[in-house]
C-alpha cells in the first residue's frame, strides 16, 4: 500500500526529476499546495502573488522506502537554509516546505530536521506545515508533468536539474 507526501524543495520540475530516480517512490506528480486560491495556474503562481508553493506529491512505498529516509533525500537535495529561493529560482512558490498528513508524520518530519541541522552551515527554514492545517494538493498543468523526462535537452533541465540528478546517487550512498 503506497503513502503520499507533498513536499516543496524550489522548482518542481527538480524536485520530480530527483524523486523519480529514488527506489520505492511510486510515482510524483507536480503541482501547488499551502495557498489560499482554488484551483490555481501556473501563471498566477509566476506572479509571486500567490502564497502557493511550487511543490510535488510522492507517492512511496514505505516498506522500500521509510518516511525517514524520504525526508533524507528531500533535505539532502535542495538547499533548505535559504527562505524562498533555491539557486537562481526566487519567490515565495520556491521555498521550502512539508505537508506531513498526520501528527505522526509530522513529528517524523521534525526529528529528521533535527538530525540533519548539523550538516547545514545556516538554519534549516523547512516550513513543517501541521497536519490539522489541511491544504489541498492542486496538479500543475500537464505540460509541466514529467518535465525532465520529457525535455532533457532544454537548458534548464541540462544546467540546473542534471547536476541535481547526477548528485543524487552520491546522497544516496550517505543515507
């Protein structure tokens, strides 16, 4: 049986290049979560107006893949000290952020924060969204599903997500 967990690390289209690559992930969806508007678009998101963030829903298995592990891989992929920005991608849809769907969850999600501290030089700024704090998932349009997969060849994808990508094999060796 698959759990789901929606998490924000920047630009989606990194966060489900990198997802997709990890063992026991089942599938990963991108979109928005953590905003006030219903239903919302890319292009409202693009205006920074909006208090979505840019995020992805992972489906896992957790018998292959624990929640601890998960987080691991989140934290350890994206640059979690720095408040809505990731690289040269600003504004508050980048930041970084947790949607845990339970209290149990949730503590998971703060213990392995606590862990990983010591290996960032800054704060970890993760917002840790409490789970009675419902948010709705929204999925990004189609185009930007499976971005990477589908355009490896686009600037962004070669400059900014296949370093990412490439890395991840080495994160994987240290957890």
């Amino acid at each position: 049986m698959a759990n789901k967990i929606i998490l924000g690390s920047g630009c989606f289209w990194c966060t489900e290049a990198i997802f997709q690559r990890v063992h026991g992930v089942m599938s990963v969806r991108s979109g928005y979560c953590g905003g006030s508007e219903v239903n919302p678009s890319y292009d409202l998101i693009c205006t920074k107006l909006s208090d979505h963030a840019e995020v992805v829903e992972v489906s896992y298995d957790p018998v292959i893949l624990p929640l601890n592990q998960l987080l691991k891989i989140f934290w350890m992929t994206h640059d979690p000290t720095t408040p809505n920005q990731q690289g040269a991608d600003q504004g508050p849809q980048y930041r970084s952020i947790l949607f845990p769907n339970n209290e149990e969850e949730e503590q998971v999600c703060h213990e392995v924060k606590q862990i990983l501290q010591p290996q960032f030089a800054s704060a970890i700024v993760t917002e840790i969204v409490p789970s009675q704090e419902k948010h709705p998932f929204w999925s990004a349009e189609e185009y930007h599903q499976d971005f990477y997969n589908n355009h490896p060849t686009q600037g962004y994808c070669q400059f900014v997500i296949s370093p990412k990508v490439d890395k991840l094999s080495e994160i994987l060796k240290k957890i």
